[in-house]
C-alpha cells in the first residue's frame, strides 16, 4: 500500500513533499522499509515453501497422487495470478509463486544439502545478480523502463485514475508489464528471488521445526536473540546508505544505490529469519495464542484475502467506480493506517465467513478446480439438543 502510493508508482515526489503529512510520512517510509518491506513477501514465499513439503508428506501418507495434483494446484493458481497481474493489480506474485513451485516439485527429491545452498543463494542473491546488471549498464533505461516511474508516467496514472478509465489503466500498466517486467528482466529476478525462500521452506519442512515447535523451542528463542538484532542492523544500514545522500552526508553515485541494494537483500532473509523465531516463541506462550488466535480465520482464506487487498488498495489509491482516488494526495502515514483498517476487516470478515462456509470463496474455487469436484462450501447446522425434561 504505502510503496505504490508513493513516488514514482502513484504519486509524484512534488505531490507527496506538499502533503500536510509529510514529516510523518518520512518517518513511516523508513519504518515500513526497515521493517516490513520485502519481510512479508519473503515469509509468504517461505511459508510457500514449507506448505509444499507439508502437503506433500499428508497426500503420500494417504496413499495419494501428489505430483498430479500439486500439478492441478499450481495450473490454476498460475489462471489466479496472471488474470490477477493483467486484469487487477500489476504487482502480483501468485503467477511467480506457481512457477516457482513447478521449479520446486521438480527438486522435491534434491539433497539437503543442494536445498539449503541453493535457497541461501538464491535468497540473498538471485534477484541482484539480474537487476543489478541491468541498471549499471544502463539498459533499464534504454529499454524505457525508467521511463515508466518518471513524473509524466504517473500523472498519465493518476490522469486515468481520476477519469474512472479502467480500460485504459489495464492497458498502461500492461505496457509497463511488459517493459519493466518482462524485457527488462523483472519476471526472472522475482523468480529467483521467491525461489530461493521456497528450498529455505523446504528444506525448513524436511527438519521437521516448525512441525515439532515445542520440541525445538530453546533453539528459536536462541536464534531469535542473534537473527533480529543482525537483520535489524543489516536493514538499517541500508536505510543509512540509501538516504545519506539526500541528507547531504554522502555523494549521489551508481555504487551507492548499489550497496544500498545489497545491504537491504542480504539484511532481509536474515530478519524474516529472526520473525520466524519470534513467531514461534511467543506462540508457545499463553497470552501469544490468545493474540494470534484472530489470525487463524485470515491464513485459512489466505488467497481470497490476497486478492481482496488488491481492491482495498484500488479503492483507496483510483478513482474507478467507487474508488476514492487518494493517489498523490495521501502519505505513507494514511496509506499505512488504510492499510491496517483494511486487515482488521479481513480478519472480521474472515471470521465471520468462516463460521458459516468450510473454505473462503476463493479457496473453494481452487479446490474445485484442482480435484474436479465442488466440495461442499457451507457447513452443516449442528442438530439441535432433544431430550425428556424427566
């Protein structure tokens, strides 16, 4: 929300320093940056992952045909995202998430060892060692994939967006799909990069931790004391290199955008590595399940909810249909707050859909779809008590 309501996306650099929020929304970037952006997709591609090996391990104990029908899940999952990526919301990472899980149950048999290496890999480096060739070269420019973030793209944007033109927005931002993502060599870095968090989850699943929380909670809790505190500094050193020259302690240069780069890549993994610990921690507290206990009914609906952020941001940032057409008008701070009034109802939502339907309407479609079958999506009433008063 915050990263496509900001510059170069949806608002212009102009547009967002007249903002009366505009001190605050600098200290929100930073925060967000420092310690969420890049964090949530890298655990949702872990958690990936670690659900395939999950699945895998229960369908074979059944008996049953995983390959085909992990085949069938990731075929419609791959129809979810590019309808989702063309049609709704350009930056979408399901298509990515299927092609990265064929990659993955093509390796299902690979060692721990090539699983760790490669994840390590991958995950640290496999998105800089295709976007950082492209930008010192100087082809992202020449392709005009710089083009796409500069001030007259994004009125062209906001232009559309205030017309209602919906046509017209999918249309742009197909170009930009096509250019910044496609040639420009996007497509494969993201790929590389949620492949890597998928062998970590793997690999993860194979050791049987997180199955047996209890069993290794010593461990997380160590880990978790020495994973957060190098993450953190990691991510702020990033963060440093990266606004030192707009406050004039260092000269803009090509190198310093590069190690500002690999700081925040190198910083991310080991920080979400850190969060899984904690995670796991406190939920083996009382008081960590009674929290957390809100978030089962949104993990169960994880890909309607998904997609349904995709509107919560169209609503807030357009101007098509009822959209309220904030983009370029709202900071980081309000898109921040949308974004957390947004979460909290889809966790009411979830609980209450989930209290009536066995899988979110999303979830039953893809289950349908995988298996052949339409489940049964509404829960059967529980039979009411009889009895002699006597």
């Amino acid at each position: 929300m915050t990263a496509f309501a900001g510059a170069g996306i949806m608002a212009t650099e102009a547009q967002l320093a007249a903002l009366p929020s505009a001190d605050i929304d600098k200290l929100v970037r930073i925060a967000v940056r420092w310690l969420a952006f890049d964090k949530a997709n890298t655990l949702f591609a872990f958690l990936f992952g670690l659900g395939f090996w999950l699945q895998m391990e229960r369908i074979n104990s059944r008996g049953g045909d995983f390959q085909r029908i992990y085949v069938r899940r990731l075929t419609v999952l791959l129809g979810f995202g590019l309808i989702h990526l063309w049609l709704i919301f350009t930056w979408d990472t399901l298509h990515t998430y299927a092609i990265c899980g064929f990659i993955l149950l093509a390796m299902r048999r690979a060692s721990d060892r090539v699983l760790l290496i490669a994840g390590i890999a991958l995950a640290l480096f496999g998105r800089l060692a295709v976007e950082l060739p492209m930008a010192l070269s100087g082809a992202q420019e020449a392709l005009g994939a710089a083009a796409y973030y500069e001030d007259a793209a994004v009125l062209q944007r906001q232009a559309l967006s205030q017309a209602g033109d919906y046509f017209g927005l999918v249309k742009h931002f197909a170009d930009g799909i096509w250019v910044t993502y496609l040639l420009a060599g996007g497509l494969l870095g993201w790929i590389l990069y949620a492949l890597g968090r998928f062998f970590l989850g793997a690999w993860v699943g194979r050791r049987g931790w997180l199955q047996n929380a209890r069993t290794h909670a010593a461990g997380f809790r160590k880990w978790m004391w020495l994973l957060l505190p190098a993450g953190l500094a990691g991510e702020a050193l990033g963060q440093f290199l990266g606004s030192a020259p707009r406050l004039g302690l260092l000269p803009e240069s090509a190198v310093l955008d590069a190690a500002d780069s690999v700081a925040h890549m190198l910083a991310t993994p080991i920080l979400v590595a850190g969060y899984v610990c904690a995670i796991v921690t406190i939920a083996q507290t009382r008081i960590g399940r009674v929290l957390s206990s809100p978030l089962a009914s949104i993990g169960r609906m994880a890909l309607t909810n998904y997609i349904m952020q995709s509107f919560i941001i169209g609503l807030v940032l357009f101007g098509v249909g009822p959209g309220l057409g904030l983009a370029g008008k709202i900071g980081a701070a309000g898109a921040t707050l949308a974004a957390v009034f947004g979460y909290v109802l889809q966790v009411i939502f979830s609980r209450v859909w989930l209290s009536y339907f066995a899988y979110g309407p999303l979830e039953w479609v893809w289950r349908a779809l995988t298996y052949g079958h339409a489940p049964r999506l509404r829960i059967a009433a529980k039979p009411a008590m009889t009895g002699n008063a006597g």
